[in-house]
C-alpha cells in the first residue's frame, strides 16, 4: 500500500498546473493557472485555509474592479482544492 502525503499532493497539483502553462494558451489563461499556484504555495499554515477563503470570497463580494474578481476566483479555486485535500488528508 503507498501512503501519499498531503506535500506530495500539493508538489503534483503544482507540477500539473506548471504543465498547463504554454504559449498556445491566451495570456490570461496562463494567469489563471500561476495565480492558483501562487495561491496553494502561499499557505504556510493548513490551520488558516478556511480563514483566508472567507477573507477572498469577503474581498470577491466587494469587488468592484473585473481584473480583481477574476484574480480572487482563480485564487479561491487553488485554496479550495487546497482545502478539499487537507481534509482528505489530515
């Protein structure tokens, strides 16, 4: 039986969206996957996960700017991925 780690996870979501980024794809849609990067590595404390989505999604219901909410939801779809596999994992 091989026992996966939440780290080992983490390293082939991250290595996954790396792969998704290339230059056929429209510049915003390799943001979007380096944003949901940027937002899985920022987490340096699993115990904050479900505090940092409530900040986003408070951020997201006041955003008035495009550019804003669509950064915030592609930060939400990382830290909620993220969220799924520490319960899955913890």
């Amino acid at each position: 039986m091989v026992i996966v780690t939440l780290q080992q996870v983490l390293d082939e979501r991250i290595s996954f969206l790396k792969e998704q980024i290339n230059p056929t794809n429209k510049p915003q849609v390799n943001s979007t996957f380096q944003i949901q990067i940027d937002a899985i590595r920022s987490v340096d404390d699993i115990e904050k996960v479900e505090s940092i989505i409530t900040q986003k999604k408070t951020l997201l219901k006041n955003s008035k700017d495009v550019h804003e909410s669509e950064r915030l939801y592609a930060e939400l779809d990382g830290l909620e991925w993220l969220q799924r596999q520490i319960e899955r994992y913890t």
